[in-house]
C-alpha cells in the first residue's frame, strides 16, 4: 500500500474515533442529563450531537483530497480540503456566537434581582439598560448551543458534574490526538476539525463548572461568565482558521520563513560547476499539499542532459525534505561566463539577467 493511502487511512481513522466519541458521549450525557436532572448535560449531549456535521464535513472533505490529480483537477483535490476548513472554521464561529449570546441573556437573568436592590444612579442605569436588551438579544437565539440554563440546585444531582468532566477528558484527547495526525499530514481540515473538538472541551468545561457552581454556591453566575469567556476562545480559533484558509483559496504565498526553508534545502547544491545560484522561490498550499516554483541559474554552456540532471537534483531535494511538496517547478536560467548570479534569493523578485 502507497504512503499516500496510509496517510489517508490515519486521516480517515482519527476522523472516524472522533465522531464515534461524539456519538457516545451524546447518548451518555443525554441520558445521564435526564436522570440526574441536569439542563446543562442535556444542552452539552445536543451541542455534542449537532457537532456530528464537522466530524462529517472533514470525512468527506479529506476522502475527496486524497483523489489523484483528474482531468478536471489537474492539480489535485488538495482545494477540498481548504473547503472543509472553512466549512468546520464558519461552525466554531457559529458556535462560538450562540455560546456568547446565550451565557450573556444567562448572565442578564443572573443581574436582573439585583437591580432593584440598587440605589438610583449611574450604577442602577446602567444594569437596568443590560437586562433591559435581554429580549433583542434572546430573540436572535432559537436554541441553546453548548450549555443550558442556569440549573435548579434543589433538583440537581451533583454527580452529572463526572459526566461532565469525562467529556472533557475525551474531547482533549480527541484533539490531541487529531493535532498530531494533522501535524503529521500538514492537513488543515484535520486541524480545524482538532479545533473543533477543543472547542467540545472548553464547553464542557463551562458545564462542569455550571453544575458544580450551582451546586455549592447557587447564587454566583459561574455558568454564563465562564461561557462568554469560552466563546470568545472559540471565536478566536475559528477566525484564524477562516483567515488561514482565505489565504488558500486565494492562492497567498507561503510565509517568508518557509521560502527561506525551501531555499536552504538546496544550499549543498549550489557549486560553480553546474548550479550557481536559486532565486525567485515561491509556493503556495492546496490543502495540505504544496506546490512550489523557483529559478534555478545555470552556466550557458551546460548541455540538456546536464540541465536535466540539475532540475531533477534540484526536485528531489526540495521534496524529500518537504514531504507536503506535491510537485516542483525548476526554471532553468543561462548565465553567460562573465556574468554574476544573483545567488540564492527567496523573494519573488525578478532577476535582472538576461534570459
């Protein structure tokens, strides 16, 4: 079996564990959330379930990616990939703005007594104006993503608090474990989705603390103070992710950084003989995959079978020490005996020499 369709295979795997966690942990907490009287494990066994479309988006963006290059896709499926980043990036911001706007409505609820135990004032105005946009806000918001409402501590059973920690625990390792395929693999759908189940974390989290805080010190507003704080980490990922795969789909060069990398892969090739200079290197990403192009200077009166032999130096070079590199596209220039190449540069500017 090729390299490529192991890979694939570890991608899909880890996908796959994902989203079987995802469908214990909502049958466990839902159930657990019912018998033991807990709102907030329900609402965590619902954001759970409704977190099923990204483990899906990802299968299916990853399995298309790993296609070989078509007629039609000359280039590969590696955009698919890009696609399902932005797909999963729009799903952590979503959720990341209904955590929000849910634990704010929470905390107005949490505000609203004591209003009228202030004395007339800034203070008092002030209050009185945020629990008075509790009805705007509680309109945009058809159903609860994430965590419920504040618990009802005479019913509650402090032992849905385990539940609660247990999905933490697996969610954390679920993106622990996906970052470190995707990492391996150089794959952004992959690290969304290891985002994603990282934002699973944090929302339990915000759970366990909503049960335990309503369990020994009811009057405190932990659930939706912790909320909005949460919300605002997600939103945080999934803006990033989305400004990442822009730059994709764009076609935005690699980093500086990382053309100076490539370059410095070649520098043990360069000798007055037959290479005497890279220049002009550029690359930009499809997914996980890479595709890059330079100059390469070579003396005049070089014979094609020896240029051919520098290209194809130069290729292998560049791809075994970038395994995400997908294809190399080698310029040869002529320098005339006499003239000075411009060495090794790893901008995109263009060379003054003659072609």
């Amino acid at each position: 079996m090729g390299a490529d369709n192991l890979l694939g295979d570890a991608g899909s795997r880890i996908t796959l564990i994902g989203l079987a966690s995802n469908v214990v942990l909502s049958a466990t907490k839902g159930i657990a959330g019912v018998y033991l009287n807990s709102a907030a494990l329900v609402a965590d066994a619902a954001h759970s379930l409704s977190d099923l479309m990204g483990d899906f988006v990802t299968l299916a963006c990853w399995k298309i990616s790993r296609k070989s290059p078509t007629d039609a896709y000359p280039y590969g499926y590696g955009k698919f990939e890009t696609l399902g980043t932005t797909v999963v990036s729009l799903i952590l911001v979503g959720g990341a703005a209904a955590i929000g706007l849910h634990s704010y409505t929470m905390l107005l609820d949490a505000l609203s007594p004591t209003v009228a135990t202030i004395q007339p004032g800034p203070m008092h105005d002030f209050l009185q104006f945020l629990v008075g946009t509790k009805e705007s806000v509680g309109g945009v918001l058809t159903h609860t993503h994430g965590h419920a409402h504040i618990e009802d501590s005479a019913t509650l059973d402090p032992n849905a608090a385990w539940f609660a920690l247990a999905s933490v625990v697996v969610k954390e390792w679920n993106y622990r474990s996906t970052k470190v395929v995707a990492d391996e693999m150089k794959s952004p759908v992959l690290l969304a989705n290891a985002y994603h189940h990282r934002s699973d974390a944090y929302s339990s989290l915000v759970t366990l603390l909503a049960i335990i805080g309503t369990w020994a010190v009811p009057t405190l507003p932990l659930d939706p103070l912790g909320g909005m704080l949460v919300s605002l980490l997600i939103l945080q990922q999934g803006v990033s992710l989305c400004y990442s795969a822009f730059g994709d789909f764009t076609d935005a060069g690699v980093s500086p950084s990382t053309r100076k990398e490539l370059s410095s892969l070649l520098d043990h090739l360069v000798e007055p003989r037959s290479l005497l200079g890279i220049r002009n290197v550029r690359a930009v990403k499809s997914g996980s995959l890479m595709f890059v192009d330079l100059t390469a200077d070579v003396p005049a009166g070089m014979t094609v079978l020896d240029a051919h032999g520098v290209e194809k130096r130069v290729r292998d070079a560049i791809m075994e020490g970038r395994s995400e590199v997908k294809e190399v596209r080698v310029h040869l220039h002529a320098v005339e005996e006499g003239q000075s190449s411009n060495g090794n540069q790893n901008g995109n500017g263009k060379s003054d020499l003659p072609c």
